[in-house]
C-alpha cells in the first residue's frame, strides 16, 4: 500500500501515511485479540487515525487485505475475524453525525445553512397553521368542543415553531431590512386585531384576556408587518409565561404623530438579575428549561432589532407580582380620512405576520 501511495504525487507524504498505517495495525490488531470478549471494549485508536487520512487508509488496507488474501497463505477462517476487527476500528473512527453538523455550522455556509434550515421548517408549518384554523372555523364541517380545543392547541404549537423559525431567518439575514423598504398606509385598529386574533387559541387555552387600547387616529404611516412582528412576539410570550389574569396591547397616542405601543401582561415578573440578558440572542439559564422566558432570546433579539431600524427602542420594565410590560414608540404620521369612510378592519396591509413575514421571499445567502 505503502509502494503504491507514493506512486502519485499526494499532499501527505510516505512518513505520515507510514505513521497512521502503524496506528491502524496497531488498533486492528488490539480489536481482533478482544473480540472474543462477551464485552468486548472499544478499540484505542490514535488522534491521527480518527482524520480523513486514516479513514481513507482503512477503507485502502481493508480492500487490499480481501485481494491479497490467498496470496499470503493464511486460513480463510481467520480472515472474518479480521474483517470484523477492521470493522471495529472504522467504526470507531466514523465521524458523528453531531460533530459533523457542527462543523458545518462553524464554517464559512453556517450561516446560510440555518437559514435553510428554517425555511424548510417554516413552510411546512405554514399549512398546518392554516389547515388548524379553517378546521377550528367550522369550514370544513362542525366541529365539536374537544375537537375545537385540540385545534387550538395544534395551532399554538405549530405558531410558536414557526415564529422561532422567523426569528432565525431574521437574526442570520441581519433583521435591519426595513431601512430600505417605503412605509405604507395601514389600520393600527386592524393590525391590534389581526395579533388578537392570531394568539386568541393561546389566550382561550389558558382562559387569559386580551385587552386591545387603539389610538383615536386610526390610519398611519409606517411599516405595518415589522410592527405587527413585534407586538406578535412580544404579546406570545407574555401570554406564555402569564398564568392569570390578562394581556393587553396598547397603541397610546403621546402625539399627533407619535404613538407609544405596550404589551404589558400580569404575570409572574422577571427578576431584576434576569433583565440584563433578556436581550442576548443565545443565553443560558440554571434552573428549570423555560422558567421564566425563553432560553435562546431570538424573538427579543429581533424585535430590539426591528425597533431599531424603525429608529426607536424596546424598552421594558418588570416587577414580582406585578407582571412585565415592553413598550417603544414610534413616529407614524397621521393619514387624511378617506372619504368613503373608515375602512373595515383586516389584517395590516392584507399580509399575515407570520406567514407573509418573508416565508414565501427568496432565499439570500446571509452576511459573512
């Protein structure tokens, strides 16, 4: 093997492969002796083995060991015993599944790789969420109390994955895309109704109320998908971690053309320690999984981000016993009434939160 490896030029030279060849004979040899064993332990194999080199020279010896066989004289008896003693060691020298991913991750494309990760999670739960909620409506056929609460419980599972898929695509994608879109005209009424409508299955889960404040001034300017984002975000997880009582969603006019948004929910409070790291993308907590919010912080990462580019700032308050109340304000200037009258209330801009937030946009590699 040895001969035939240097007959072509190659980055590795005959003393490495010498080396590792060594090692493998070495590994294949300790696996033979104690496969006889009832608990026969793994075989020792060196660092220098478990690399792409000793792969590919394992998989070069073994083949050569079945050619040449009957050439050395040996017993075909002990010859499965050798296979099965080479077996060994490559399994013990296959790279894992998890380290591999990683790796992957690590590299140059990991960036892009968790972006299509989460496309491919994305859409798939795009049709749940619709199927669950023309179930849930009765459009297919009635449906009975059970039947309506199940609906409603698939419905809030596939909401939540598909809202962390979002926030992954936002995160890798860098989340300041509104800086170069144009505001649009939108109902502030319809987008308050459209985010109650969409956690409603939660809210009636855990018998919460949603409360809903809309500003006197109806139609403004702005960009109605990045804000219905965030107060989704926002309004999901005070009703996640909200065991009684409410949640409400304010628009407060402190101008003509300014408007402070709140979700303020009565739930348990974050303790003062916790609130530095609300806002870190990747945190880690001791204690029970999902205490108290959310252990990657994606969905706060993004918003602070949106509220950014917007040109504001999330801000957020919290006390024990008194519940968390996130809140920002924005300039959205004030549009003429149209003469027709006022419009009826829909989702803002006719787009979904959620599903139309980018699912269906083309896919961009992300930002080394």
């Amino acid at each position: 093997m040895l001969s035939r490896w240097t007959r072509r030029p190659r980055s590795t030279g005959p003393d490495e492969v010498g080396q590792v060849l060594g090692l493998i004979d070495a590994a294949t040899h300790e696996a033979w002796f104690e496969s006889g064993k009832a608990d026969a332990p793994t075989p020792p194999v060196d660092s220098r083995v478990n690399s792409s080199l000793g792969r590919r020279l394992l998989e070069l010896l073994r083949g050569q060991v079945v050619e040449g066989w009957r050439d050395g004289g040996v017993p075909d008896a002990e010859l499965l015993p050798l296979l099965v003693a080479m077996e060994r060691v490559r399994v013990a020298i296959e790279p894992s599944w998890a380290q591999t991913f990683a790796q992957h991750l690590s590299g140059s494309d990991g960036l892009a790789l968790l972006m299509d990760v989460a496309h491919d999670l994305r859409s798939p739960l795009t049709s749940i969420l619709v199927l669950a909620e023309t179930l849930q409506r009765g459009q297919s056929g009635a449906v009975n109390e059970v039947q309506h609460r199940q609906l409603g419980l698939i419905y809030t599972a596939a909401l939540g994955l598909s809202a962390v898929a979002s926030d992954i695509i936002e995160f890798t994608q860098g989340g300041d895309q509104l800086v170069d879109q144009e505001p649009t005209v939108f109902s502030v009424t319809a987008m308050l109704q459209s985010v109650s409508d969409i956690v409603r299955p939660i809210a009636e889960e855990k018998h919460l109320t949603v409360r809903l404040l809309a500003p006197t001034h109806d139609e403004r300017e702005g960009h109605p998908v990045a804000l219905s984002r965030m107060l989704l975000n926002l309004t999901t997880n005070a009703l996640r971690f909200t065991d009684q009582g409410y949640v409400e969603i304010v628009a407060q006019e402190t101008g003509r053309d300014r408007i402070e948004f709140a979700v303020r929910d009565s739930g348990r409070g974050i303790p003062p320690d916790k609130i530095t790291t609300l806002f870190q993308p990747l945190r880690k907590e001791s204690g029970r999984r999902g205490q108290l919010f959310s252990q990657t912080g994606l969905g706060l990462t993004i918003c602070r981000k949106l509220a950014t580019a917007m040109k504001s700032e999330l801000k957020v308050e919290s006390r024990i016993g008194w519940g968390t109340r996130f809140y920002f304000e924005l300039e959205l200037p004030v549009c003429p009434a149209r003469r027709s009258g006022a419009r009826p209330a829909q989702r803002a801009s006719g787009v979904h939160p959620v599903r139309n937030s980018g699912a269906h946009a083309p896919r961009r590699t992300p930002p080394a």
